[in-house]
C-alpha cells in the first residue's frame, strides 16, 4: 500500500469515528499518523541524485510574492498589469506551465512577483505540478491566493487545505509551544495556563507515535493537537496571505461588497484595471518592509536608493530577521560553552 493510500484509509477511519471524550486520544494518535505520513510523501524518493523538474528562479530584489491560484483565474494578467513582464494569457486552461517571475517598483522597492502555474484538487499529493508550485510558494514572503469573484467560495477552501496539506499555514502564528528533545530524563510536561485540548496523556501518546521518550514541553497557549503536531515536525511555515479576488466586472455590486469586507481579502478587476492601487498598498503592509534613508554627516539625506528592512510583527516577533531564542529563560537551560582545547 503506497503512501496516499495509507492517508486516505486514515482519513476515512477519522471520518468515521465519533468525536466525543472517549475517542479524542484515538483521534490525536490518527493525526499523528497522517502528519508524519505527509512528511514522506514531500521527501526525494530515494536513490535520486536530488535534481528534478522544478521551476525554481533565483531570488531578487526586497521581497518575493507568489500567485497561487486555479487556472483561468487572472494570475498571468494581474503579473502583466503589475510588473510589465509579458505572461502569456487565454482563454483556455493551464497557459502557464512554469514559473515567470517580474519585478515591481513600488515605494523605492523592487518586489519580485512570480506566476505560478494554476493548481488542482490533489496538488498536495503530485497531481499535476502542485508540488513544484508549493515549493516555489514557500520561499516566498507573502501568497497572493488569486480567486475567480464569480466562482463558489470553495475554491478558497481546496486551495487552502491543499497548502496546509504541505505544512503551509496562511495568517496563522507559530503555536506559543516550547519542545525540546532530550538524551535521557524521560518527558517533562507543563503549561502556564490551563488546557482544554489537549491533556498530558494525550501529548505522551502522540511523542510515543513519533518514537520520543525522552522531551522538554511547556505550553505558553490553549493549543490544539494539530497545533502540538506542527510544534513536533518543526518544518512548518507561517504566512501571510491576501485573497485577491478577481473579475468583480461580473458580478453584482452586493457580491463585491460581500468579498470586499472579508478578512484579508481585495477585490481587484484585471480587465478594467479596478483597484490595483489598493492591492499594491495591502501587499506593502502585509509583507512589512521598512525603508530606512541615509544621511551623510553634513549632508542632505539620499532620497534615491534606501536600504529596506523587514519591520517587527504585530505578535512581538522580528519579522524575518528574528534575533532571539523561543526557550524559557531558566538556569537549567543555560547551555555550557566547550573546554577550551589544550
């Protein structure tokens, strides 16, 4: 039985199993399960030399956006409109087959903007190329999830489960979960706060099925199962995403004024150039670049060419350059430096 057939059987026994007090910790060993199963499904078959088929481009400028969306949504117009690089555009399925990457000047910046072949149902497990696609997506600093206006809130959904599928969490923070593994000592649990998701028992079963005896825990939240899951696998990645929801020329006013007061969420129109301007602007606040100018001694401040910098979060973070440690500042943490040598 391969690997997709082993989840599918998983999730069909989770489907259904009754959710109820007797069968949460049943139910958290089952996620466990599907975690580390998708964790093989995205590694290198083995044997391989490492090459692929992957349309990786080389990283320019302050920032990096990825366009992830279904075909015929708008992604190759929106890169035309905003950088000026020619993405060939149709009416038919599947016009982009690799990755064209453009550059907009926005604020003194130069934001590189990649369109990415559309994605389907399934990407997560290789159909298609959804797996190049959702790579390239990770090494970006925002995704802007481009959604047909006129099409059924669904397709936001799909999308959204098939990334998180690949360990990408859009608009979330990293859980509040200090986990260390140890040599010996057996597991230390803690909590600063009461749990309702989670108990002791339950997070003992689940380091079991990842064969972890011996662990430092202390939950600083009320987090879930899945949130300890990803705390564990440690290969998660939290991002910001703006649902840019395209060819409002469609639809009726109320729809639009609907999707417009969502969170996260622009309403743009491709092909009468509507709104672009306000995209540009909540890209700009949610990658969060700060762009500082010099000043020679005695001279007027450079205007011409700053120097960019990532601001700090509104969780208390450092942004993309993040200087500080996640560990409990206890003595017993303190790491010792090595002998000097002889």
């Amino acid at each position: 039985m391969g690997i997709i057939e082993k989840i599918k059987e998983i999730e069909a026994e989770m489907a259904r199993t009754q959710k109820n007090k007797a069968t949460e910790y049943h139910l958290g060993q089952l996620k466990a399960k599907i975690a580390k199963l998708r964790t093989q499904l995205l590694e290198p078959p083995k044997g391989s030399s490492g090459g692929g088929d992957g349309f990786e481009v080389t990283k320019f400028g302050h920032g990096r956006v990825s366009l992830i969306g279904f075909p015929s949504v708008g992604k190759s117009t929106l890169l035309t409109l905003l950088t000026g690089t020619h993405s060939e555009a149709a009416s038919y399925e599947f016009t982009t087959l690799t990755c064209i990457p453009g550059i907009i000047h926005y604020n003194d910046t130069k934001i590189q903007l990649l369109d990415l072949p559309g994605i389907i149902e399934g990407a997560s497990e290789g159909k298609g190329r959804g797996r190049q696609v959702i790579a390239v997506a990770k090494s970006s600093d925002i995704v802007l999830m481009v959604l047909d206006a006129s099409k059924s809130e669904g397709h936001r959904q799909i999308l959204t489960k098939e990334l998180e599928a690949v360990g990408l969490r859009l608009n979330k923070r990293p859980p509040q979960i200090y986990f260390k593994k140890k040599k010996t000592g057996g597991i230390s649990f803690n909590s600063t706060m009461p749990l309702t998701h989670v108990d002791e028992k339950l997070c003992y079963q689940i380091l079991h099925e990842y064969k972890i005896h011996n662990a430092e825990i202390l939950f600083r939240e009320d987090a879930t199962v899945d949130d300890f899951i990803d705390v564990i696998e440690g290969n998660r990645k939290y991002m910001k995403c703006v649902y840019v929801y395209n060819k409002i020329d469609v639809v009726g006013i109320d729809d639009v004024d609907r999707l417009s007061r969502q969170p996260n969420s622009v309403v743009i129109s491709c092909n009468l150039k509507l709104n672009l301007d306000r995209l540009l602007a909540r890209m700009w606040d949610e990658m969060g670049l700060v762009r500082v100018y010099t000043k020679p001694q005695g001279q007027q401040p450079d205007f011409g060419d700053p120097v960019v910098l990532s601001a700090e979060t509104d969780e208390g973070g450092r942004g993309r350059f993040k200087s500080h440690s996640d560990a409990p500042a206890r003595i017993s943490d303190r790491q010792k430096k090595a002998p000097l040598k002889q």
